[in-house]
C-alpha cells in the first residue's frame, strides 16, 4: 500500500516504526526498542523486551537516554532498508554523545546482511537475527568485554513458547500470539524464507495459555500470527519436520480416519481450541495462504461467533503466468475457487489482499488480469507494492527485473486507484446496518469519539458516551468515510 493512501490496519505493510516502552525492575539500565516491518516483529520485539527486562533493564522513549538501542528491521523491500539504514546513522549520532552506549540492530535486515553490517560501516555493535534473541544477554557482554557480537544462526526449533511477551505499545484490548515461525513456501519474490528461517509450529497448549493469560488481564482480542498460519501443524511428538510428507498432507487436509487425526493440531483445530479460551475473547489471524487454506478453517470460523469473519488472502498477481513465475502453487482459476468457497460457506466474510504489480517479465494484459481479478474479489483492503527485487532470492537469481520504475509506479497508481472505489463500496454496504463493536481506542480525530472495529475488521468511529476501551457496543452505521463507518451506540 501506498503510504498515506486508503487506512492504516497493519502497521506491517506499511513500514511504520513505533518505539515501545514499558517499566521493568529498578535498574539503571535503559533500553530504547524501535520496530519496523510486519505483526510477526512487533510481537518479536515484545519478546525481545521481556528478555531484557528480565535482565533488570526497562525501556525508556527517548534514545539520547538509553544505555542499549535495539533496532528491530525489516528487508521485504529495498526501501525499508534504506529506512533503517537512515536510522542508524541517527543512533550513530546518539551514541557520540553517549560514550559506551551499545546499538544493536535484530531481525530481518540483521539476518540478511549478517556481520556485513559490522565490517563495512560500524554503526553496529550487536547483529542478531530473528531465532537468536535468547542470546542477547550475552552478546551484551560480548561487547562490554570490548568485542563486536554476532549471533544470525537459524534454529529449525526455536519458537519462544516459554517466553511471555512483555506487552509494548499497549492498548490493553487487542494483542499478538505468534503461532509459528519461519516460512517454508520460498515464493520466488520473497526474502522471508531465508531471513526468518524454516517453518516451525509454537505447541499450541502455550499459544492456549498465553490467550488465556491475555483474557484474565483484560484483553478481549487476539490476533494469532504466522507467515502461513494454513500449515500450522502440531502432534504429539512436536514438530511436523519429523513426519512423512504424505502424513503432513494427509493431517493438514483432515483425511485421517477420526481417531488419527485426533493426534494432530491443525490450524482449523488451534482455531477452535483459542475460540474457546472464552466467547468475549476475539480471534483473528494473519496471514492465510490461498495454497494451503482448507475447508476445515472456514468451518470452524462458521462454528464461532468470537472467530472474526475476515480473511487476509495475498493474490500477488491476477495472472496465472506471473503466478507460477512467484511460485505461489495456485492459478488464477485456483484463487477464485477459493474465494467462492469462502462466499458460500460464510457469505458475510470480508477479504483483503497484498498485491505486487511490476513483477518480471509482467506484461500491459497481465497487468489487467491483475485489476479485474481485484474487482471480482470486492477486497476491502489492499496493501499494495512495486516489486522490489531481493539479492539472493530465486526471481533475483533467474529472472530480469525488466519493469521500468516508471511503468511500475504506473500500474501501482491505477491499482491504488480502483482499490479505493473497491474499499468504499464495501464500506457503504455497512451503512444502516448494526455492527458489534470492540472498542480499542480514543479515535485520532476526536477525543469525543471512540474507536473500534466490526467482526470484518472495518473501522468504526462513534461518540463515547459511558462506555470504556474493551466494551463490546453494538453500533449503527449512518455514515462513512472511504473505509470508516461513522455511528452511535444503540441499546
Ligand atoms: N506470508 C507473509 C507475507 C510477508 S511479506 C505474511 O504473513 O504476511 C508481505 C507482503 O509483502 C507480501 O504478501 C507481498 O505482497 C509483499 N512482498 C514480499 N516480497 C516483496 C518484494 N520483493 N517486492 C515487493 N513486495 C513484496
Ligand atoms: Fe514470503 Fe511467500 Fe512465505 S510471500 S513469507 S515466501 S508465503
């Protein structure tokens, strides 16, 4: 999506940064922690932060303050590098007047560019990429000792299930439970496979837990993160890498006979276990794969109320050439499949996307393939990209980025435009209807108004009155922005 264009939902497509803070044990030790990039790193850094803070450090907004400056990047797209790379330049400066204050930059762009980002600039003190954070204490003392530290190994494990995130950035109502980790899907686009690592699954009893903790602390929205939640699979003995191929599909597709797939947790499964922690407890996930989603998701998310009725499902492309080229393993045929099933199974289902335009070898039809395939989806939101080529990932190895800049920004404007008439024909059609709303913040206009969204993720802007954050509040929509429903409260 295009900066400042349609609304905000997921910071994570827009490569917005936010600075976290909470209070941890008095210490004289401060950590300023900035994020960038997607949900999964957000949630990242809340680990990060109970890591630390349970190393007797707490977290300060101010990084002319801190002791240790933690950077949490992203390298989906060359611009968000370029971002952070502007960034560290900035913590360079803080740091001068701040003699013996360590800057350590995680995640992403940390894995990808490993101790390059040592050796060619020194702006760094600390590298570590996404399976390494339990090691931070020590690379802590690596470079009090005097030595620069490194730690971008890729663990086939690592899941952090033990840890309990330390809520940053809170509102107290809506939260993150990473599900899994990694990627196994290697669209040929795509850096995530190589920067995060093999697709691995959190045992779904800590994933229980951890909502269950969220819920008793007042929470009442959960959104469970993966990078392809639809091949979430859990069984008895752990992780799905020890199972026979033919096992792993079969369990995945539920063509077990009963008493056999009772040993395995799929994602259609977790779904239901999560719904269950308690029927005020919101579920929402991200990101479904058109490849991998099964029948059996929608179908729990028909048996509970508290399952939002809203799908991100990435197209990429509306050509089936192009699609093969991402190696995303489905046609455009495939895709509108999908899609009918969701409208006959859970007609009321709201669907976003993520779409790259520009893509290799792209040509004007494929082009228009793309936006007539967006119309017959009626997306409610989009985020959508020019494709940035990524060293090191199969298009960037075999084929030519042969788009010009300028045809790119093109075809990117006229899908920005139509997603725009997409999303506000979506958004009239909640007009005069009641919406069940949570509400999660003072809305940004109005300090006189309340913020919230309905079960398909659409904002909605309604005046205060008694109500409080985490109240459920059923509101009539008599107005609307391009995707906002304005409203007040009815009984
Ligand atoms: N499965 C992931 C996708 C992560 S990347 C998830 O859980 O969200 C988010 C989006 O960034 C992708 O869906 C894709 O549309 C876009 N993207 C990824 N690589 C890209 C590239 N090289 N250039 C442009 N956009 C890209
Ligand atoms: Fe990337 Fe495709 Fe996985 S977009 S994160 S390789 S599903």
């Amino acid at each position: 999506m295009i900066e400042g264009e349609l609304k905000v939902i997921d910071e994570s497509r827009q490569g917005e940064s936010i600075t976290m803070e909470s209070k941890g044990k008095s210490s004289s030790k401060k950590l300023f922690l900035e994020s960038y990039g997607c949900s999964m790193n957000f949630a990242d850094s809340e680990v990060v932060a109970a890591i630390l803070i349970g190393q007797g450090f707490e977290t300060t907004k101010d990084m002319n303050d801190a002791d240790v400056i933690f950077v949490n990047t992203c390298a989906i797209r060359d611009n968000a590098e370029q971002k952070i790379r502007s960034r560290l330049f900035e913590f360079k400066k803080a740091k001068k007047n701040k003699p013996g204050m360590i800057i350590g930059i995680l995640g992403c762009m940390a894995e990808r560019l490993k101790s390059k980002l040592l050796e060619e600039e020194k702006l760094v003190d600390i590298v570590a990429g996404p399976d390494s954070y339990r090691d931070l204490p020590n690379l802590l003392v690596q470079v009090e000792n005097g030595h620069r530290a490194v730690n971008v190994l890729l663990s086939r494990e690592e899941t952090y299930a033990d840890i309990s995130p330390v809520r940053l950035d809170k509102n107290g109502v809506t939260a993150f439970v990473s599900i899994m980790r990694g990627c196994d899907n290697m669209c040929s686009f795509c850096v995530v496979p190589f920067t995060r690592g093999r697709e691995r699954s959190r045992d779904p009893e800590s994933i229980i837990n951890e909502a269950k903790q969220l819920f008793e602390d007042g929470y009442r929205e959960v959104t469970l993160l993966g990078q392809n939640v639809d091949s979430y699979l859990w069984w008895g003995g752990g992780q799905k890498k020890e199972l026979a191929v033919e096992t792993v599909h079969a369990a995945l597709n539920h063509l077990l006979k009963p008493e056999e797939q009772s040993k395995y947790t799929t994602f259609a499964d977790l779904l239901e276990l999560v719904a269950q922690v308690n029927p005020e407890l919101r579920v929402r996930f991200s990101t479904s794969n058109p490849r991998d989603m099964t029948d059996a998701v929608l179908h729990s998310m028909t048996k509970y109320e508290n399952i939002c009725k809203y799908i991100h499902l990435p197209v990429q492309s509306g050509n089936s050439r192009v699609l093969a080229k991402m190696n995303r393993g489905y046609s455009r045929e495939d895709y509108i499949k999908r899609i009918e099933s969701i409208r006959v199974i859970m007609p009321e289902c709201s669907i976003s996307t993520d779409i790259i335009t520009g893509f290799c070898s792209e040509t004007e039809e494929e082009h228009q393939d793309t936006l007539s395939l967006m119309k017959w989806s009626k997306y409610f939101y989009a985020y959508m990209f020019s494709y940035s080529e990524r060293p090191g990932t199969a298009a960037e190895k075999k084929f030519e980025d042969d788009i010009s800049t300028e045809v790119k920004a093109r075809r990117l404007q006229e899908i920005v435009d139509l997603q725009r008439l997409l999303s506000e024909e979506q958004t009239k059609l909640g007009l005069g209807k009641i919406h069940r709303v949570l509400i999660e913040s003072i809305s940004k206009k109005s300090t006189d108004m309340f913020c919230g969204r309905n079960t398909q993720n659409t904002v909605v802007v309604f005046p205060k009155g008694n109500h409080k954050r985490g109240d459920y509040v059923n509101v009539l929509a008599t107005n609307c922005t391009s995707a906002t429903l304005i409203g007040e409260v009815i009984s």
